[in-house]
C-alpha cells in the first residue's frame, strides 16, 4: 500500500537519502541540488569523473551529506558497488531519481543495430538495472519509496532521427507502468517525467541551427526548457505531495505535445 500522509505543499525532503543517477548532467545536478535544498542526502552517480566534486559542491552549499560514486549503469557490477557504497555512506536509500541518457541522431534506414542497442542498453535497461536495485533495498527497509525516472516528449511524439534514443524511452515508459504496478503494494511510487528540449549537453547535441529555431518556433510556450524546470518536476514525483501518482508519464514541454 502506498501509504497517506497530510502534506502542506513544502515539498520536504528532510531525513531522506536519494540517488541521482546521471547526477553529473544537467538535470541531474539541477535536481541533486534541489533535493539537497528540501533536506536530502544525495547521491551524485555517474560515468563521469567529477561526481565526486559536484558532491562536495552540493553539500558545502546545503549543508547536507553527499557522496560521489562513479558507476556504469550498463554494468552490473558497477551497480552493485554503487548500491553497496550509498548504503554504506546513508545506511537507507528512499528516492531514486534516474536520467542517465544518452543520444545519437540517424535516419531509421541508415543506423547501426548497435547505435539502436547503445540506446536501450543506458536508457532503459541501464535505468531498469538501478531501479531494480533501488527496489529491493527499498522493500527490504519496509518503508516505501520513490523511483522517478526521466523520459521524453519522444514518448508521445515521433521526432525526426530519433529512432534508437524513441526505441529506449518507450521501452522505458513501459518499465514504469509495470514496475508502478509490480511495486505500489510495497509502498514505492514509480513515475516518469518527459521533457521537451532542455538546455544541456544533450539537448545542444540534437537541436542544433535551423532544427533548433524551427524547434522553438513549434513549441507553444517559444523556447526549450530550463534544467530547473524538469528537477522541479522530478522533486515533485519525489515527494509526499505525489503520493497518489504512481505508473504516470509527466510531461513537461511547453505545449509541445498539445497538437
Ligand atoms: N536535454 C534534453 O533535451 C532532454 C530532453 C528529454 C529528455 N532528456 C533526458 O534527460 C536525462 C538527463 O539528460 P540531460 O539533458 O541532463 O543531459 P546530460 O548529457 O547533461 O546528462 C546525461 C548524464 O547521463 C550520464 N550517463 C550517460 N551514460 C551513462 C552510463 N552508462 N552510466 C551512468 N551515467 C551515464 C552522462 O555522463 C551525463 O552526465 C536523460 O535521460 C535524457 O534522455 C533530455
């Protein structure tokens, strides 16, 4: 059972460890530091070398305890060592926040199977692999959790190249229903957040020149997204505020998706 509890809109996160897989991207600090700002410990986790400094950043500026644990979601053992070192470090894990992410642009005709499988390999069972994880130190505490997993307005809509990275998110929105299923009796909460373009490395990556302005041209709200805009929505799914959302696709896009 997903348990009630009175909220009053603070959104607190106080006393609660969380895990930011991706942690060392753009959304993924933004949301470390929103966690970090509403009383978590946080996890900074990535493939990237600078997890452990973007730890030491977040917990000088909000005085909550970090840690940095470089990990490959591709590789279980990798996963494996980051659960034991996060346990280890806060003792319990209550939310995971997972947006590893990778994409590479192709005409359906012309890409690589292993460009395709590159895709679900990070994307979805990556995210699958630190879940199921997540899971089952949650179950074992007894006390519930939340797993919010960043998705895209690829879900929703077919976009030009997108063949592989639409592949992974797809098969990731159907990881959400079924484990927001599979889970709910265990008082886990499992939701997914799918932006439009947002401002980082990624989203320069595939919108550049005239397909970025004719991009912004189709977006209602005339511009992409701000990678504060997304952790907001992450902290929201992430909170008991949401408590009686679980298994839904949050879309945050400016309109894009109305048409
Ligand atoms: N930026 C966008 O336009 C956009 C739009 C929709 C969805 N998203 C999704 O948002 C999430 C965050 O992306 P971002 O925009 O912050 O981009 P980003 O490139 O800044 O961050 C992605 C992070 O994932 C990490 N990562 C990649 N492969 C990994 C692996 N095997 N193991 C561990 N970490 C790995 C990268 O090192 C990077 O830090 C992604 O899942 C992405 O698909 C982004």
């Amino acid at each position: 059972m997903i348990k009630y509890v009175k909220v009053d809109g603070s959104f607190d996160l106080t006393g609660r460890s969380a895990i930011v897989v991706g942690g060392a991207g753009g959304i993924g600090e933004a949301t470390a530091r929103m966690y970090a700002k509403k009383g978590a410990k946080v996890a900074i986790v990535d493939c990237k070398d600078t997890c452990d400094e973007i730890a030491q950043a977040v917990a000088e500026e909000y005085g909550v305890q970090t840690i940095g644990v470089k990990c490959d979601v591709t590789s279980q053992e990798s996963v494996d060592a980051m659960m034991e070192a996060v346990v280890g470090a806060f003792g319990e894990v209550n939310i995971l926040a997972a947006m590893p992410g990778f994409v590479d642009l192709y005409r359906a005709t012309d890409i690589d199977i292993e460009i395709i499988e590159k895709h679900i390999n990070i994307n979805a069972i990556g995210v699958f692999r630190v879940a199921k994880a997540v899971a089952n130190q949650m179950i074992a505490q007894g006390n519930g959790g939340k797993i919010v997993c960043v998705t895209s307005q690829a879900d929703f809509i077919a976009i030009n190249k997108h063949v592989g990275y639409t592949m992974s998110k797809a098969a990731l929105v159907g990881m959400i229903k079924v484990c927001a299923l599979e889970w709910a009796e265990y008082g886990i909460n499992v939701n997914g957040v799918a932006p439009t373009v947002v401002n980082t490395y990624m989203g320069e990556k595939a919108w550049q020149g005239k397909v970025k302005t004719d991009m912004i041209e189709k977006i209602p709200a005339h511009r992409f997204a701000e990678t504060d805009e997304i952790a907001a929505a992450v902290l929201f799914l992430s909170c008991d505020e949401s408590n009686m959302i679980t298994g839904e696709d949050l879309v945050v896009d400016g309109g894009f998706t109305i048409y």
